[in-house]
C-alpha cells in the first residue's frame, strides 16, 4: 500500500465517526509535529485504500490487535533462510543512579506495519529491559483512554458552531478553505474549540499519510508486555491532558489553529513522513532538533508560542519526570513509554533526568 492516499480518495464523515474521531484524538494526546507545540498536534488515524477506509471511524477507531505470532528473542536467521525484518532503532534510553534503572523509549502514536515486524517487534535490547521490568509507565492509563469520549465532548466541543465566534474571520475563511472537500466534516469541526479543531484538520491531513493507530508503538509495547503480566500505570491522568488545552487563552488557542493553517495538507503530511523517517533512526535530541526548527518557522505570533509549548510541552516533561523518578526503586526497574519529542533537547526528559544525578545513556 502507497504510504499516500490517492488524493481522489475522500475519508468520509458520519456525525458518529466524527465522535469517535474526537475520542482517538485525545487517546493519542500531545504528542505528532505538526504546530509549533510539537506534541500537540496528532497524526492518529489509521488508513486503507480507497474502498477499505469507508466510513472515518472504522478507519481510526483504534485497534486491538493479536499479539505477535512470535516474539524472537534469539539471534540468526528465520528457519526458511531469508534473514529477518529487522525492527527500526526507535529512541531507547538507559537511566541508571545507584541500583535504579528507568528505560525510556521515545514513541510513536501511530506507525506502520513494517515498523515492528512479527518475528521481533522490538530491538532486543527494548526487549530485554520490558522483560526486566515491573511495571511499564505511559503517558496515560489504558484505564483512563477508555473514558477519554465523553470528556472529549465536554471540554472540547459546544452546543452551538461556536469555532466561528472564537476565530477572526479570516482564519474561519482558511477552516472553510481547508475542509471545502469535506463538509460533513468541516459541520462538526464548526462545534469545536479551536485547541481540538486544531488537532482534528491535522489528524484529517494524516488520514492522506497512510499510518494507522494500530502500529503505534503503545499498542504494541502492550502486546509484549501483557504476555508477562506486569503492572501497566499513567504518568498523567486524564483530567491532566485535558486541562492542559482547556487552560489556554482564546488567544494561545487561536495560535495552534493558525500553525495548523500554515502549511498545506500535503506540506503537513511531508512533515509527518520525516519525523516518522527521524524516529526510526532512533536519535531523541536529533528529533527534537528538527521539531524545534519546524516549530519557529510556522509559529505566527512567537510570544504566544513559546507560552503553549511551555504549557503543552516543557511543564509536562517536569511531571513526568517527577512521576517517573517516584515511580522507580532499587532493583526493581521501571520501562517507561512517551512521546519521542518529549526526550531530547536541553529542556527534555533526558536531560532532566540528568540533572537528577542519573546517567543517560543510548540503549
């Protein structure tokens, strides 16, 4: 399958879809490049050739896969000859301090699957350190993404087309341009708050990119890692991720739909290939180093940037850094799951984790 739609190819909108669309969105929160908070906007939704992606939501509800066939741990070549596939590097981190040890893994919300090939979905280093580990630490619950739709709705959608009244004119006329080819779609978005209609048109320009939520690296961390029984916890809870959009200005919110505005859909889809290429080579600080000067570029107003990355970005990585280092213990590792974006840079997980006293090494 094309890693692009054909562009003929019209995802469809159902008033249920576009529901269930809201509910992925916010499972899959703060983490796809995108505006100039990084983490903010999402590229979630799964995709299919031009009569498999039916209805929106059949394509982006997420997935509960079967576990691989076989997770192979050993090395050398299948039985039948052909070596193989080998899975990408990912961003993987050892944290050590005394006997406490934090692995880390950069993640992606959504991928491919050729990203984790049965056979070895994971590095064997990655999986060695899961079955080392305790408990494995995400950004949010599994627990908690169930009753991520209702709250979705609450904070995120209203009553009457209420996106007109937050926005200037002239950006509501760039909405309606953006979406001409969806109208079904560009009628829900109209009862949105700019922070989720923000996050709706770039998932709605993924959709074009082929990845699918079922390839994201938590959904298939957790087909290894139930197997063996560990404790799976939240960094964040729900309330937390949501609040973190519902505590922005009109004005802060108004600057991630203009970012989103910016580029083109097939510009914003380029952007979600390099990071997904980046992640693969496994580099957190080079990742962030490219996400930052994407960042600059689209910010419109850079006073009002830097305030939602610090928001959405930077005071997140301080919790989840505080909740990481009280999570472990000596001797009893912890495997911990976020963002890729999260880890790199001077204001990153990594380095905050450094300035603890721990170690950081690739691993």
């Amino acid at each position: 399958m094309s890693i692009v739609q054909d562009s003929t190819v019209k995802p469809r909108f159902s008033r249920a879809a576009f529901a269930k669309t809201t509910a992925l969105v916010l499972s899959f929160l703060l983490f796809t490049a995108g505006v100039s908070v990084s983490p903010s906007g999402f590229a979630v939704v799964g995709s299919r050739t031009s009569q498999a992606a039916g209805d929106a939501a059949s394509a982006a509800a997420p997935a509960n896969p079967a576990p691989p066939p076989r997770t192979d741990r050993s090395t050398g070549t299948t039985a039948s000859g052909p070596v193989r596939a080998q899975p990408p590097r990912m961003p993987f981190y050892v944290a050590t301090k005394g006997t406490t040890t934090i692995y880390l893994l950069g993640t992606l919300h959504v991928g491919f699957a050729s990203d984790y090939p049965p056979e070895q979905p994971f590095r064997k280093s990655i999986l060695a350190a899961l079955d080392a580990s305790p408990t494995l630490a995400l950004e949010i619950s599994p627990d908690d993404l169930l009753l991520s739709q209702d709250d979705v709705n609450r904070y995120g959608m209203c009553r009457s087309a209420c996106l007109i009244d937050y926005l200037p004119d002239s950006m509501w006329k760039k909405v309606e341009a953006r979406m001409r080819s969806n109208p079904a779609a560009l009628k829900e978005i109209r009862h949105t708050r700019p922070w989720l209609a923000s996050m709706l048109i770039e998932t709605y320009d993924t959709l074009k990119a082929g990845f699918q939520s079922e390839y994201g690296t938590e959904a298939q961390l957790q087909n290894v890692y139930l197997r063996a029984r560990g404790k799976i916890v939240g960094l964040e809870t729900l309330n937390e991720q949501i609040s973190t959009f519902t505590r922005l200005s009109s004005a802060q919110q108004r600057e991630m739909l203009a970012q989103d505005l910016v580029q083109t859909p097939a510009e914003n889809v380029a952007d979600v290939k390099e990071l997904h290429r980046l992640w693969r080579i496994g580099d957190a600080d080079a990742l962030k180093a490219w996400d930052d000067a994407k960042s600059s570029k689209l910010a419109r107003n850079k006073a009002l940037a830097a305030q939602v990355d610090n928001r959405v970005v930077y005071q997140r990585n301080q919790r989840f850094v505080q909740r990481i280092v009280a999570i472990a213990a000596p001797d009893k590792p912890v495997f911990v799951a976020i963002g890729a974006l999260h880890l790199g840079g001077p204001r990153g997980v990594l380095e905050l984790l450094r300035k603890r006293g721990f170690v950081v090494e690739a691993g």
